[in-house]
C-alpha cells in the first residue's frame, strides 16, 4: 500500500517570504498523481495544485510551486511571497492510476504566516 | 453550484446512539469517499463508492456502514456511537475516470461522541 509522508508536522514563516513544506511517497508503481491540499482555519479542503508522475516539468500556480523529484519519491510544496492567508493546515497526497481509486493524504503540515 | 453538500454540520451523541451523515454531490459524478479527520493523523478513508451499486471498505472502516442510495447521494451510517468516533468526517467526489481528476470535498461535519 502507499504511503505519504509529511515530516514536518509545523512550518512558520514571515510574511512576503519563501516556505517550503516537504513530502515524501512510497510506491512501487511509475505512473501516478499527486497533489496538494490546503485547510483553513475554515475546515474546506482546497487543492493547491497537482502534478502527474509522468510528466518532468513541475507543476505551478501563481505564487505556488512543487518540487518533484521522482527517483527520491519526493513532491515538496514552495509558497513564494507568503501572505497572511496562506495560514493552514496543508496535505499532501498520492494518486494511484488505477480508475477510482482513492487518495491517500499524508499527515499534515500547520503553516503560520508571521505579519 | 453547490459541489459537495453535508449534512449535518455539527452533532453531538452519546456513546450507543446511532446517526447517518448525510452526502450529496450534483458534479454528475461517479466516485465518492468518506473521510475521517483526527488531529495529527491526517484524512483517514473510511468507505468509498468507485461508482454508482458499489461500495468497498477504506483504511478505517470498523463502526461504519455506507450506502450509495444513487448517483448523487453517498451516506455514512454509524450503527452505535463510540467515543473513538469522535472526529471530522468529510465526504468528497471526483469524476473517478479521468484519473488527475482532484477529490471535491464537503465543509465536514464535526462529530462529538461523549
């Protein structure tokens, strides 16, 4: 089974700084997803943004960015010019190809944001 | 649109009790999932619809009954409360086939069992 793991159960950073939250994957096979998920202090899941495992370039939104380093079974989680609404608990998850199958989320990372 | 409708939103049991969360999507989608939430253990699945007449069991799924009473509507059945149930539940949905397709999830229910 795969598992997701989030080594860094808080991060703080200052405001208009550079974070980035780190997340690692088990898996044996070479075709998959990943994404990313963000929850405010509002409880909704949001997707930040996602990257398919077949494809080198890695995937951005806006101030939002990954890492993907495929043979180290990693997808970390860049956040440039951080702002005081980027404060929240953040997932990582793991897709498997297979039709329907469910995502697997890592444990968390709570983010502050210092003013 | 209104995605992912849960409900109820809050509930408050007592140990032995019975209640259904309710969950309905009007994405016209196939997959649906039900998650629980307990703090420093991330989104734990408990049952999940592949597609509409079935049902298969999650990491979590002791406690739990689910129905997938039709295409929208995807329910979460605890038969008799325990304190260990004690959590937030989130329902969520995806398209299932296209597979890069992300999970649409609810606003969560938070469950207490005293």
């Amino acid at each position: 089974a795969q598992t997701v793991t989030q080594s860094q159960p808080e991060m703080s950073v200052q405001e208009a700084e550079t974070v980035t939250l780190s997340c690692t994957y088990d898996t044996s096979e070479s075709d998959y997803y990943l994404f990313w998920y963000k929850q405010p202090p509002s409880r909704q899941m949001i997707l930040v943004i996602r990257q398919e495992a077949y494809k080198q370039q890695n995937a951005t939104e806006n101030r939002f960015s990954v890492n993907f380093q495929k043979a180290a079974k990693s997808f970390s989680l860049k956040i440039s010019d951080s702002q005081l609404g980027d404060a929240a608990m953040y997932f990582c998850a793991y897709r498997s190809p297979r039709s329907y199958t469910p995502l697997v989320f890592g444990k968390g990372t709570r983010l502050s944001v210092i003013a | 649109n209104a995605g992912v409708t849960q409900t109820p939103k809050f509930q408050v049991l007592k140990t032995g009790q019975s209640m259904t969360l309710q969950c309905a999507q009007d994405m016209n989608h196939n997959s649906m999932y039900w998650y629980r939430q307990d703090p420093g253990m991330g989104l734990r699945l408990i049952y999940y619809s592949a597609s509409e007449g079935t049902t298969d069991k999650g990491e979590v799924p002791n406690g739990y009954n689910v129905s997938r009473l039709n295409k929208r509507e995807f329910s979460l059945r605890l038969e008799s409360a325990a304190p260990s149930q004690t959590s937030v539940y989130f329902c969520a949905s995806t398209t299932g086939g296209a597979k890069a397709s992300p999970l649409h999830f609810g606003n969560g229910t938070r469950l207490t069992v005293t």
